[in-house]
C-alpha cells in the first residue's frame, strides 16, 4: 500500500444518496434535491465528508435515472438546475464535496442522439449508436445480430423498422449503448455529461458500468453457459475491452484541467491484475473502484443467477473475500472502496449479518465496526446508519408485501421469469417472492426513515413506493435521541476512523482466523513512520453467531497491551458474546523468531509453512512442537522454519537415465528458493521411466500421481515443484498437483543432445525404432546395433509433455521446456524457477491466483491443445491431457477428443521436428523454442490465459518480443508455410471407435493410406500372437491389409503400453520393400514413432462390448481420415451376434477374473476407465466394485 496521503477522497467517508427515496420536500412523494440539502446537516453531524448523489437527471425514469435523456437538465420531480446549483454550494458551505452519477456506457431512448439515430441509416447521428443488421435463420426469420443476453435478461438486441437494423442494449430495451467508436460520440459525452458539471462546481463522478465502454467489433456468439437457453451471457465479449485504456486516458486529459477530481468506477468481472491498470496512481483512469467480491458471495445477479437462486455464504467465504479486496492495494499505489450497501444491493443486515429483532441494532454495530476499520474510501449507504432492512418475508397475515409492492424493473423480470417457467405454480410464485426479499433492489430503495409520523417522514404525500413496516421504531428521529443507538455508534465509528487513520485507513490487513466458522479477527499494523505510531497494530474483533464464542489474541498481541477503543457491549469480556465487535489499539512486543508457536492461549489458525497438516495427537500446540522438535535435530534454526517451505519432490533414480540429472536441479532450485526468501526442502516420490517400468510406464502413471497428489498434501509446503521428466512423470505430477491444489510449479528435466552413429546425427527412439527396422530387415549387422546408445531428444511424448507445460503457462516459455538436460540453460531454468516457487506464494497475497484449479482455465488447456496440433506433438499427450484436465473440478468432461479435433483443423503444423518432420529438439531450442511458436500461434491463442508469473499470455508476449530470423523460419515454419496445412492429430469416430481413435497424420510414411482405404483386416489377438505370427511367410497379408492388434488397452495388456506401431510383417518389408502399412489398435505409440497407425480405440478390446474385439481376420475395415470415420464393414446384426457369443466364451470369465486381484493391479483393473476419458482411475463417486470388462 502506498503511504498516507492527503488526497480528500482517501481520508473522506461518503454518503450514498438516491434521490428518488430519500427526502421529499414538497408532498409529491418522491424524494428531490431540495430533499437533500435539508439533510447536509444532519450528514455533516454523522461525519460525512462527501455525498454520492445517484442520477438526478433529466429521464423517463425505466431504470431509475440510469437511462438518460438528457445530461444537461435535471428529472422535474426531482427539481431545477438551480436547485442543483444550491445544492452543490451548501454542501461546500459546510465543507463537503459532492459526486454525481457519470452514466456514458448507454443513453435513454428518448435522448435526442438516439431519437435522430434510430430515424435512419444516413442521418448525422446515424452511428452514434450500435448498429447490426439482422441474421436470417433457416426458416427465412429475422434474428438478433448474435445470441448476447442483456443483463436484465433476454435479447441484447432490439429491431428497429425504421432502419431494418438491430441497435444493442447491454441493459433494458429503453437503455441502447453509444458507439465509443465514434470520435463525435465521446467529444459529445466529454462536454454535455462531464465538462458541463464540472464547470457547475461538483468534485468527481461515480463512474457508471465503467469498463463496458469497448466492445468486440466482431461481435461473435458468446460461448454456451447455459444449455437450452436462447440467450447466453457475453461478458467476454464487452468488458474490459481492447480500447478501453486509450479512451480512459483521453478521458483524463479532459478532466485533469479542474484539479483532484475524484472519479470511482464501477467494474464488474475484473480481474485483480485487470483492476490495478485502472486504479494504479501511475494510469490515473480512476482514482478507486468498486470491487463487487464481497457482495457477490452467494450468487451474482446478471450471471444467469436468478434472485430465488442466490445461496447464504459462509464466514470464511466473506473474510477470504475481504482478503484478496484488501490486498489488492498492498505495495501498489492503487486503492479500493469500503461498503456493503448501494442501490443495488438488498440491505446488509440480513445478507451478512442478522436482522433478528433481538439482534439486530447489535448487528448494525457490529458491521459499523468492521466496515470503519478496513482500509480504501467508505462508502455509506442512506438508511444504513439507522439499520434498516430488506422488507419483511410474508407472515399469511394482511398487509403482506407482494409482488404489486416492487418496482424495480430487474426485479420484476426475476420474478416473472421463475414464475412463467413454472406454469405460475403456487410453490415456485412462493419462492421466487422469497428471492426478493431476500435479493432484490427494491430492498435499499424503501424510502428513508425518518421519523415515526406518516410515512416515516419521508414525504407529507402518498410515497412514490410503500415505507417498511418497522419505521415507527426504526428511524432517525429516533435514534438520534438515543445515546446507544446504532446512528450514533455510527457517528463514534467514523470519528475514530479518522482518528486512528495510519490503523483502520492505511493500516495493513492481516486475517488471523480465517477458518473460524463464527468470529473473525484481524489487525491493522501501522505503515507509518513516527514514533507515535510505528509498529502499533488495531485488533478487530466481530462475532458473526448467535452463541457465545471464545475470544483469541492474534500472535504477538497480548490482552494486556491492548487497549479498548470501542465496543458494541458495554461489558467486554473473557468471551465475545452474540454478535459482539470490539476493536482496540496495541503496540506489541517484538516477540522471539517463533515464540508465538508455544502461545497456549492463542490457537495455531496460521496454516503455512510447519503449521500446515499437522499430524493430529489431540493437542495442536504440541503436534507443532514435536514437528519441529524433530525437523530441528536436521540442524534448523527457528529462523529458517519461519520462512515460506517449497517442497521440492525429487524423481532420481538409478533406473532412470531421462533423470540423471536431477541432483543437479535440485542444488539449483534451492539456489533459487533460497535468494528470494524460501526455504526449499526437498522429499522423494516414486520415479517410473518408460523402458524400466513392467508392465508398462503408464500402468504405473496413476500411481504415481496418487503419490505425488498425497505426498503434497502430507507434507508441510506453502508451495511445491515437481522435477519431472520422462513420459508419464510430467502427466503424473500435473494430475496429481491438480488434485492437491497448494501453488505448484514443474520443474522439466529436458532433452537430450543429439548424438552421432556411423556419421549420421541422432538422438532418439525415433532413431532407435529406424536402426532396429534396418536390423530386422537385414540392413544392419548385429555388431552395429549393439553399439548404439542413447535417449529422446525429438518431439516424443516427454518433449511434447513439456511444450504442453509452457502452453499452460506453468513454466517458462523461453527456455524452460527446450533448453537440454545437460547444459547451464538448464540449471539457470531451474534456479528461476525455485525464486519462482517464492514469487508465486507472493502474488496469492494480492490474489488467490496460484493453485493450479485456480491458475488453469479452460482457456489454458485450448491453448495447450492448440500447441500440441503445432508441435505435431505425441499422440500420447491426448491421453494424458484428457486426464489432467478431467482432475480439474470446474473442467472435468468439458473437454473431449471432438475439441482436440476441432482445434486441429483450425491449427497446421509448424515445428519442423522428428518423427513428423527432420530435426531435434536442440534445433528447436536454438531457433527459439516455444517463446518463438507462441507468438507465431498468437492469433490462435487465448490472450486472457493466465501464467504462473500472474501475467496473462497476451501481455507476456508483449513484454517478450521474437525477432524471427532466417534458421527459426526454417525449424518453426510461419503459419503461411506450414509444414502440414491441419490437424496433425486426428480423432476418428465409427463404429469401430464409438467414443474415438487417434491417428497422427502427419507422421504416416505413406500418405497414400490418409485417402479413403479399404483393407481385409489381419488381426493379432495379443502381443504374444503377433510375435509368434509377424514374420510368418505364412501370414495372410498384403500390402492393403489392415494390421489389428488387441488387448493393448488400459485394462487389456494392462497398462496400454506402446505396442501400436505394429512391425511391418517381415514378408513384405524384406521381399516387398513395405515401409508403411494401416495399423490399428487399442494401445499406445511411442511419441517418437512414425507410421499410419490409428490409437486409442475406445473403448478397447478387453471389454465385453467393443467392436474391435470382435474383429476378425477377412473382415473388411475402412479408414477416411478426411472425414474422421472408421468403420468394420460388417452387419450390424453380424456385430451383435459377435458380441453376444463373445460375453458367454471363456475369455469372458477370464477378464471378469482379473478384477478380483488384490494390491495395486486390482485397484488398477477395476478402476482405469478408457482412453477417451484418460486412462485415468474412476473413483470420483463411491460405488460398487464393478468389472470393468464386463
């Protein structure tokens, strides 16, 4: 947080005043300007410093003034200019500022820009607006230009005949937005709505709706959110637009000219690193915004959730959510407002409180206290200093509020919504009046209470809008005249706001409960520098229960150096009693580096660094102490343990060559962690590599990210990194670290460097595949193939892996996937990446972004399919990928193999690597690696995807141009050279692969076979057949024939091990010359191998059910990659037979046998689902256990 200053909206608390309900002064029964300035008083007496006043102008009043027909005049009920004039005088009179509404994103319909707009399309004003022409469906019907849902529900469209075009309304019908596009439109809006009042003397604007300025002008579909529904929610596609900054900045130009004026936005669905472009002292487009967190806990109105919907949050939901607000502002120069109360929002006391008569004035305290000690400007709301509430649910009594008592058009759209869904079922008209009353607007726009007279008070006339039923005992009046009323509180809490301004305004936050489901305390510690004030710390603390509850001193504050300041009981004591708040100064002791942990009074809520999952012996206080009872017999100093723990999991093995270098990373990552203020501590988990693993690597893949998931949670770390390498080890991890959720990184082992054999360059199992078909053809001696060695350095499944990594944006684009494992690149990766590990628990302060669920969207994993297609990467990454994102709990099953096939046709190849292409990974690296693909990709990514470094990929790109040159043109092809137009990898569908197959296309030898094929299959039932009959003379073969072999499957082998890329029968390698022949079957294929081989049936063989276990050789099976389909050419009543007979044969009762083995092979065979879902164990519900071959 930047230090104090004087700015007058930092220290000023405001006052919300909407009009219409607030103080009539002439008996019409609507609220007026006059109104107003008869209260300033009584406001100046609260200790206001500046008014809100909401839109006073001139308006046919569809949305309350926020639908404006003309900026220069004022809505008659309300009163005149010079009434405004007056107004705005008194207030400075008395020394207090005033802040109009600025309302520019729309205009009403009966503006005179609109009405000249919407005559025709060739008048001056005739692109003021937005205009689209209409889409004709199929039946020959005029439609909207797309599918946009307004925020108040249904078309964000509206046809006008006149011009037979559409204009839009993000808002109501009557509501069009301008077109910012227009030069003429923002002069316009610069002089009438800004320039106009700012000459009139008011001090700033609440900026309405102020990041919905700049729009798509592509104006696409919005994705579908809710299936079944003609309309979807675009938000994507108009907040925080691309010119939204520039316009801003031209704005500020504008306004510069009249001295600090205060400007306070209001931004919907932005995100933190969003916010601070607009609030940074550095743009001065705003001074602060309105964070919505807080009051969208439970469900946001305008995301499709309806009022009837919304849900009671919990306590540590709204002190998480005051956490990431209040640490928005920590060590920027930005800042934020304070409120839980507007026009738009129901009343607090009931939504984050309790409005129980016997509770309720306690409550209003309480929220005072917590409200007045947060740091950002204060914004009050009128009637919020009185306590007043939603009104009442109905009792079946008369004089029952009902639906002719609303008029709030958006909450009357709500309500008939749910009603007409519902056939106007009595049950459902019931509910959705309770979500009314609970949720609606009408709520805050009761008329002010007063006094108990008529009315409240309010007006001498009938009220525009029914009074709440308790103003007799509820008003101000009232409680003015009471010494311990809630007005009053008010008016001590705002005073010492003031007073104590380095602690409750500028003081920084720190929660220290923030799993207590019933109280919640925090501190303020003192930014300020004078010896009055350094170190001093405000405790708050606010009981949100309806019992009593154990009262706990934060860790380095004792009771006795603390000092009450304020209280809403007038007896504080031992315990905080229901609904009690309390707050008091104290300037602790420094403590001793770890003393607090032996604090017996104090509970251990902290859980970072050795305080987190700690083994239960019944006593918390004594778990931490035997735990670093122990850690410290390693050598530890209390010192080192308080620092943030990054947990290092170290994959060395003997047994595995792809991580021989981990000892190395290891000692450079702890170079990292250590330099930036961590304190890495390193501990193992299984290692599997792919040639020293039976049955196979990815039979034991799910194990290994079972580890790997558990491991984290088990162990102490505030963050972790995952070394990892070889083929399943990086999918393991990331499932795993899926699955555990604490700040992740992975750290990549990286490939080899190319090598040399008999002159000719090599340096992967592609060429080891390539030596070893010589050898069986009788190319090569047995001599020379026993002199090779080696390991992956071309695009085989750990390289792609880690081009993947970095698409997700979870390691460094530059050089963190390419640079080889046995270079200094490598080791300078891995130290960045331990300094990494300690930046991203840094950034979770401000924002909660850092967890992979949290980090990872699905924006992140259309990018990380889209780099695959590029990459011409392995075909086992689909199978990994699938699972990785179906750990994630808001992505499981929203991604499938169509989206991998969708995004290929749209993606060519570019990176000129083995087996698709001609070189090695270090070529790849030294043209530039993945930072050169991702911005050759950029127009097909998704800019807003997060990184780990909190960026978004757009702005990383930004920061981090390529220049291309002459040899990365040559390894990383430009999109318009290509080295394959599409769709390198291919899902196939048929009746031979109901739920898919995958065929690398780009990586066939003979493209001949991509064409529409028809072939006799010649099945092998296993991989002990096919090495029995693969080189029989007397196999029944040709150069057509389909090769099929089963049982490579999850379940059938197990472990779908890398048998796909089936040899070429030796007859027509050796006599025919044959390099490339169709392959099909339900397993694998190394990342590294080539050839036409289709993969991943699904499902596979050893179910009961799939038709490729009822393949026969003869049988005829056609292959059309161009149009995806892969078909056994057999009758249907043919295949069902096949099937039947099969269920009852022996093998059956065989498969079915599997499944009751004990240890980890029956965990496995009765748990790993099929390729398309993964591969991945289905134990995300509790079942019975079934067999999966059944």
């Amino acid at each position: 947080m930047a230090a104090p200053t004087t700015q007058w909206w930092k220290t000023g608390t405001a006052y919300q005043v909407w009009p219409m309900s607030y103080k009539d002064s002439n008996g019409d029964g609507i609220g007026d300007i006059p109104g107003v300035t008869s209260t300033l008083p009584y406001l100046k007496d609260l200790g206001i410093d500046f008014i809100w006043l909401s839109p006073m102008y001139d308006s046919p009043q569809k949305d309350f003034g926020y639908d404006i027909a003309n900026y220069e005049a004022v809505y008659a009920p309300f009163g005149t200019l010079k009434d405004m004039d007056d107004l705005i005088a008194e207030s400075h009179r008395l020394g207090m500022k005033i802040i109009l509404d600025l309302v520019i994103n729309h205009t009403s319909d009966q503006h005179a820009w609109f009405k000249e707009s919407a005559s025709s399309r060739t008048n001056d004003k005739a692109d003021w607006y937005i205009w689209k022409d209409p889409k004709i469906d199929a039946d020959g019907k005029r439609q909207p230009p797309n599918n946009w849902q307004s925020i108040f529900r249904g078309s964000a469209w509206e046809y006008v005949p006149a011009r037979d075009q559409y204009y839009l309304h993000l808002f109501a019908v009557e509501q069009p937005d301008l077109n910012w596009e227009n030069d003429d439109v923002r002069k316009a809006i610069q002089k009438t709505a800004i320039e106009f009042w700012l000459d009139r003397g008011v001090d700033g604007f609440r900026v309405d709706t102020a990041n919905l300025y700049s729009k798509d002008t592509a104006y696409p579909d919005a994705e579908i959110t809710f299936v079944g529904e003609k309309y979807q929610p675009a938000f994507k596609h108009f907040i925080n637009g691309p010119r939204m900054h520039e316009w801003l900045q031209e704005q500020r130009t504008v306004i510069e000219k009249y001295g600090d004026i205060f400007l306070v936005g209001e931004l919907p669905h932005t995100p933190a690193d969003e916010v601070l472009k607009y609030v940074s002292a550095a743009s001065g487009e705003y001074s602060c915004i309105f964070d919505f967190d807080v009051v969208n806990l439970g469900g946001q109105i305008g995301d499709g959730v309806k009022k009837h919907q919304m849900v009671q949050h919990t306590l540590p939901e709204f002190k998480e959510t005051w956490r990431k607000t209040q640490h928005l502002i920590r060590g920027t120069d930005a800042w934020i407002t304070v409120f839980l109360e507007n026009h738009d929002q129901p009343r607090s006391l009931a939504r984050f409180a309790t409005d129980a008569p016997e509770y309720r004035e306690k409550a209003s305290k309480l929220l005072s206290i917590l409200l007045s000690t947060l740091s950002g400007t204060l914004f009050v709301y009128q009637g919020q200093e009185i306590g007043m509430t939603n009104f009442p649910p109905p009792s079946g009594k008369p004089g029952d509020w009902t639906i002719d008592d609303i008029k709030d058009i958006d909450s009357l759209n709500s309500y008939h919504d749910v009603a007409q869904q519902h056939d106007y079922e009595p049950l459902w008209v019931k509910k959705a009046f309770k979500g009314l009353q609970k949720a609606a607007r009408d709520n805050s726009r009761l008329p002010v209470q007063w006094d108990d007279s008529a009315n409240a008070g309010f007006t001498t006339g009938k009220p525009w809008m029914r009074v709440n039923d308790d103003y007799k005992s509820v008003n101000v009046k009232a409680q003015l005249a009471d010494p311990k009323s809630p007005l009053n509180f008010w008016k001590q809490t705002l005073k010492l706001r003031k007073e104590y301004s380095d602690l409750t305004i500028f003081g920084d936050f720190e929660i220290w409960d923030k799993n207590d489901p019933d109280v919640f305390t925090f501190t303020k510690r003192s930014l300020a520098e004078s010896d009055a004030q350094k170190g001093r710390k405000l405790v708050v603390f606010c009981s949100f229960s309806n019992e009593e509850q154990p009262l706990y001193w934060p860790q380095g504050v004792k009771e006795s150096e603390a000092k009450l300041l304020i209280s809403n009981v007038d007896e504080p004591g031992k315990y905080l009693s229901p609904w009690e708040g309390a707050e008091t100064t104290a300037t602790p002791t420094p403590p001793r580096i770890g003393q607090d942990d032996y604090n017996l009074s104090t509970p251990i809520t902290s859980h970072t660094g050795l305080r987190a999952g700690l083994t239960s012996y019944g006593d918390p206080h004594f778990s931490l102490f035997l735990r670093k009872v122990f850690i410290k017999a390693l050598g530890y100093s209390d010192a080192a343990l308080s620092l943030p723990i990054i947990g290092i999991i170290n994959t060395y093995s003997s047994f595995n060559p792809c991580h021989s270098n981990v000892p190395q990373l290891i000692e450079a990552l702890k170079r990292g962690v250590c330099t930036a203020g961590g304190l890495p501590v390193d501990f193992p988990t299984i290692s599997i590599h792919e040639s020293f693993s039976s049955p196979t690597s990815m039979y034991l893949r799910n194990l290994m990210s079972i580890d790997t998931e558990e491991m984290i949670k088990a162990q102490p770390v505030d963050a972790v990194i995952a070394i990892g390498g070889c083929d399943k080890t990086v999918p393991a991890q990331l499932m795993g670290a899926i699955s555990a959720n604490k700040p992740f990184l992975p750290l990549i082992t990286g490939p080899m460097m190319p090598g040399s054999v008999g002159g000719v360059r090599v340096g992967a199992c592609t060429d080891c595949r390539s030596s070893w078909a010589k050898y069986r053809a009788g190319q090569i001696d047995v001599e020379e193939i026993m002199d090779i060695s080696g390991t992956c350095g071309v695009m085989g499944t750990a390289s792609t892996m880690a081009c993947v990594t970095a698409a997700l944006g979870l390691i460094d684009p530059k050089a963190g996937a390419t640079a080889a494992a046995v270079s200094s690149a490598r080791l300078r990766v891995a130290e960045h990446t331990g300094r990494s590990a300690v930046a991203l628990l840094q950034m979770m302060d401000k924002d909660k972004v850092g967890r992979p669920q949290e980090l990872l969207t699905r924006e992140s994993f259309l990018n990380a399919i889209t780099v695959l297609q590029a990459i011409g990467g392995s075909t086992n990454a689909i199978v990994h990928l699938l699972a990785i994102i179906n750990r994630h709990p808001d992505l499981a099953g929203s991604i499938d193999l169509a989206t991998f096939d969708e995004i290929g046709r749209k993606t060519p190849l570019l990176v000129d690597l083995k087996p698709s292409g001609a070189n090695y990974m270090t070529d790849f690296h030294n043209a530039g690696g993945m930072l050169a693909l991702l911005h050759e990709l950029r127009s097909l990514l998704h800019l807003n995807a997060r990184l780990y470094t909190g960026q978004t990929l757009g702005e990383y790109l930004d920061a981090t141009p390529f220049k291309r040159f002459d040899y990365s043109r040559q390894i990383i092809r430009p999109l318009s050279d290509p080295l394959w137009p599409a769709s390198s990898l291919v899902v196939l569908f048929g009746n031979l692969c109901p739920q898919g197959a995958v065929i690398k296309q780009s990586a066939s030898k003979d493209r001949r076979l991509l064409r529409r094929h028809r072939g006799r299959a010649c099945v092998f039932e296993n991989t002990r057949d096919l090495a029995e009959r693969i080189d029989s003379d007397a196999l029944p073969v040709t150069r057509d024939s389909v090769l099929v072999l089963k049982s490579i499957g999850p379940v059938g082998n197990p472990g779908m091990p890398e048998a796909g890329l089936i040899p070429i029968p030796r007859k027509l390698a050796v006599h025919e010359g044959v390099t490339d022949m169709l392959r099909i079957s339900d397993g694998r294929m190394s990342g590294t191998a080539g050839g036409t081989v289709i993969l991943h049936v699904s499902p596979e063989s050893a179910r009961l059910d799939s038709v490729l276990g009822i393949v026969q050789t003869g049988d005829e099976i056609v292959c059309d990659v161009e149009a995806r389909r892969l078909t056994l050419d057999v009758p249907d009543d043919e295949i069902k037979r096949r099937i039947e007979l099969r269920a009852r044969s022996p093998e059956a009762a065989a498969l079915k046998l599997r499944s009751r083995q004990r240890g980890y092979r029956g965990l496995y065979e009765r748990n790993v689902n099929q390729a398309h879902l993964g591969c991945d164990f289905d134990v995300s519900e509790e079942k019975e256990a079934v067999n999966p071959c059944a």
